[in-house]
C-alpha cells in the first residue's frame, strides 16, 4: 500500500493579518466559569477562521493606558450576520479575563488576526482531542465541524460538572470529561486517556497549560503514536501572564 496515504495532510494556509474594529453584541455565561462574547461589525466582512485551532489576538486594556494581547479561539463565525463569538475561560487573574467580564454590548473590542491556519486532513479515521477549559472552544468547535461519519473521543478537564458543555455534532462523539481543581496537575487527564484506544490513523489533538501538555504529550508518543499523528500546544503557563508555547 501507498504510506503517503497513512499519513495526514496538514495543510498552511496564510491569511492577509489586520486589526479590526468591532463592537460587543452579547454577553452570556455558557457555564458557570466560561463566558460567551459575540463581537461584531462590518469589519469581519472578510474574516476568514480555516480551523478551529485558530487564534486570534486580542487587544485589550492593561490597566495603565495602555494595550496587551491574549490570544483567543475564534469559537464561531457568521459571515452572513457578520459576527464572531469567543468563549473565556474564566480564571482569577489576568487582563484579558478581566476585560471579558466586564464588556457590555456596544462596548468596543479589538482584534488582529488569524495571520493563518493548519488545517488538518488525508486520511484520518479518528479524533482524539484532549485539553483544558482553554482548548474547549476549540475542541467543541472542531467536534461541530466534523461530517457525518466521522469517529472523535475528546477528553476535556473542567472544575466540576457544572462546567461540562453539551457539544451539537453529525460526528460519532465520545465525550469524557474529568474533573479537576488545579489546571496545572496532568493527573485527571492523563489517566482518561490511558483509558481510550489510540489505532493507527488517530489524530491527537492536545491543548492545554504548557506542562499538562507536554505529559500529556509524552504519553501519547510512548503509546507508538507517529508524531505526525499528533500536535500539541500549551495554551497557557502557570504562574506566567502572556505565555504559551504553540507547538510543542
Ligand atoms: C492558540 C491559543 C488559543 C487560545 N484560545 C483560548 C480560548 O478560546 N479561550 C480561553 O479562555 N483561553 C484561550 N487561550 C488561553 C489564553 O490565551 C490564556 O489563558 C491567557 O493567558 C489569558 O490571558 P489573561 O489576560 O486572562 O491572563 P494572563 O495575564 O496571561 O495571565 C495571568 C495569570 O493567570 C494565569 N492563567 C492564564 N490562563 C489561565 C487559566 N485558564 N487558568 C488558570 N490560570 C491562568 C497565568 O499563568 C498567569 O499567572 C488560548 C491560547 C492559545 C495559545
């Protein structure tokens, strides 16, 4: 048999990068500690979001005049009614945090972004998508997209089952969630997936604070996954504002 076809395609797309100027439409907490923004405006005429590993940055206040950046999952897109929404994990401290809770509808939001995508396809026969409260927009949105026929597990960590969403798919879904309190301890999400068949022809997705990612990582490779059949991301790092380590 031909191997390049037991290898999947992951394909770069680059997007023309600019700031835009939108306005907050909504606010809404989708659970207790995850908070939906919808922005708008008719500068996301030509927004384009190719995967739901995106991100986009986030302009906001630091809290002395002047701006920072966080960067943010596009969760869904309406190019017909021209909004974007992005869901916030909510955590103690953090400007970003702080800005999303406290923005009302008609309040004005910045954003630059996606500069591109990596789309992933070929001949994947199964998902595996693994991460915290932070990779949720972008697990559930990636679990939405997928056809019909489709076979994804995803194993996500929240703080208890209040946090728990209820993710719309035509894919074969297999949700586990596990809870935790300390976002840093690989434990919980480690031993699910110790738990879940990993074939040949699995794609695993990984994202979540940089050190959990990184076991969770490790763990997969010594399981005989090919590193190609897997991507990994620390989206935040503990005790550090502005990190995160993108591929790892
Ligand atoms: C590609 C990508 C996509 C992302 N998408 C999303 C998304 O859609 N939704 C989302 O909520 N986050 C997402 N994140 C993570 C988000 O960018 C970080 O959590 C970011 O640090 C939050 O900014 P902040 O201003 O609130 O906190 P910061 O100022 O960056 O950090 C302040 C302190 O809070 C800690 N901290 C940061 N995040 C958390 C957390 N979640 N839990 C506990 N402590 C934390 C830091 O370690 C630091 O000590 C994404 C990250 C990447 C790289």
């Amino acid at each position: 048999m031909d191997q390049s076809s037991k290898t999947p395609l992951l394909t770069r797309l680059r997007h023309e990068t600019r700031r835009r100027e939108l306005s907050i439409i909504s606010s809404r907490r989708v659970t207790p500690n995850m908070l939906r923004l919808r922005l708008g405006g008719p500068e996301l005429a030509d927004f384009v979001s190719a995967s739901p590993a995106d991100h986009v940055k986030l302009f906001v206040p630091d809290g002395t005049g002047g701006k920072v950046m966080r960067d943010y999952t596009p969760r869904r897109h309406d190019p017909e009614e021209s909004w974007l929404e992005i869901d916030f994990a909510l955590h103690d401290a953090g400007p970003a945090t702080l800005w999303a809770l406290q923005a009302r509808p008609g309040d004005r939001a910045e954003i630059g972004g996606p500069r591109g995508s990596l789309v992933i396809g070929g001949p994947v026969a199964s998902w595996v998508l693994i991460g915290d409260e932070t990779a949720l927009p972008s697990i559930a949105r990636r679990i939405e997209e997928l056809p019909p026929g489709a076979t994804v597990t995803s194993i996500v960590a929240v703080s208890d089952i209040a946090d728990q969403q209820v993710v719309e798919t035509k894919a074969d879904h297999e949700p586990i969630w596990v809870h935790r309190k300390d976002p840093a301890d690989a434990t919980a999400l480690a031993t699910a997936l110790e738990a879940v068949a990993l074939p040949p022809q699995t794609f695993v997705w990984i994202a979540a604070e940089a050190g959990v990612a990184r076991a969770l990582r490790d763990a997969v490779l010594a399981r005989g996954v090919p590193p190609e059949w897997l991507r990994a991301a620390g989206y935040w790092v503990v005790g550090e504002a502005d990190a995160s380590v993108k591929d790892l």
